[in-house]
C-alpha cells in the first residue's frame, strides 16, 4: 500500500470555534490537552467526544491509499494516535473512560496543559487550507518563526523537500510533527 497526502483538513468541536483564554493553573480552567488514543481510534474518539458536546480539535489531512486493485483519497489524523482536548482538568474522567481513549499526556503524573497559541494558530493556518502532512519528530536543526501568512506565530524546522521550502512544526508535548510549505520570505530565523 502505498501514500501521497493530498490536502488538509479539519475535525473540530463547533465550541472550539470561539474558545480562548489565557492559561493558568487552576483546574476548573478550561486549557488544551493531548488525549492519547489505542491505534487509528482518532476519529471514534473525536466522535465520542462531540456526542458529549466535549470541546475538541482532531487535524486531519487527505491521503491517496493504493491498492492492487482499487485508489481511495482517506482522511488521517495528522497527529496520529492524538486528540486535543480543550477542557478544566477537574472535568478528565468525563473522557478518560471513552471507549478507544488511553491517556491524558502527562509529566511526573500530572496531564500537561498545551499552549494555547499552538494550538490556534495550527488551527488557523489548517483552516486557511494550508497543505500539511505528518513529518518525523526533529529534535536538531534550524528553528525558524513564522512571520507571514496563515501560520503567523509559530516556529519550527525550515527544511528542503525537492524545490520547495517547508516548515516542520513539532509539538514538544507529544514529540510529533507535521511539515507545512512555505514561503521562506514569511519565516525568520530565532536566534
């Protein structure tokens, strides 16, 4: 079997549309979460979670499967095996114990909070129609921000793929990234 990603697109709560905040400690304070799911359960969770009207963002972008005898365009999480979740952590157990659903990420025992400005910005730029696929996980290279565009505000690895710039975006959190084209005039170089 074989892949090409074709184009993205999103799976989101239609809560998640207005949800803001500034990020605090306190646990009835909705933040962004990684939920960690059983393998290709990224959309029976999503699911799940909008049925119980749970404010979540599932990335999703298109692929070209092929077969020996068939070709079908399928929609993929972009972050496979993960489902943001927006929520007070006070409210976990609500999803904890959806069918499919593993873990909240977690550091020293304690689920660890997203920043905010990641996951609206990647939010932003996927609904502009911004053409991502996933990409291994790079802890080495030159980090570059976003300073045009859809993507404005984030930062990641600026690499060559053929003869086209893209941007390698990585979420520490749950160590995966997607690459994104670029402009290599939008990005400047963090020093």
């Amino acid at each position: 079997m074989h892949s090409q990603s074709v184009t993205t697109s999103i799976a989101a709560s239609p809560m998640a549309e207005g949800s803001s905040g500034s990020p605090g400690d306190d646990k009835d304070f909705p933040r962004w979460y990684a939920a960690y799911t059983c393998a290709r359960h990224e959309k029976c969770v999503a699911r799940q979670l909008e049925v119980r009207g749970i404010d979540f963002f599932l990335p999703l972008y298109r692929s070209l499967r092929r077969w020996k005898d068939r070709r079908k365009m399928i929609d993929l999480a972009l972050f496979p095996g993960y489902v943001f979740v927006r929520m007070a952590l006070e409210n976990r157990f609500r999803i904890l114990g959806l069918p499919g659903m593993v873990r909240l990420v977690s550091f020293d025992g304690k689920p660890a909070a997203l920043p905010e400005q990641e996951i609206e910005a990647l939010r932003t730029g996927l609904s502009q129609q911004v053409y991502a696929e996933p990409h291994p996980y790079l802890q080495v290279g030159r980090r570059v921000r976003v300073e045009h565009g859809p993507l404005t505000g984030l930062q990641g690895f600026l690499v060559r793929k053929k003869d086209k710039c893209r941007l390698v975006i990585s979420l520490d959190l749950i160590q995966r990234s997607i690459s994104a084209e670029v402009d290599a005039a939008d990005v400047q170089p963090v020093h």
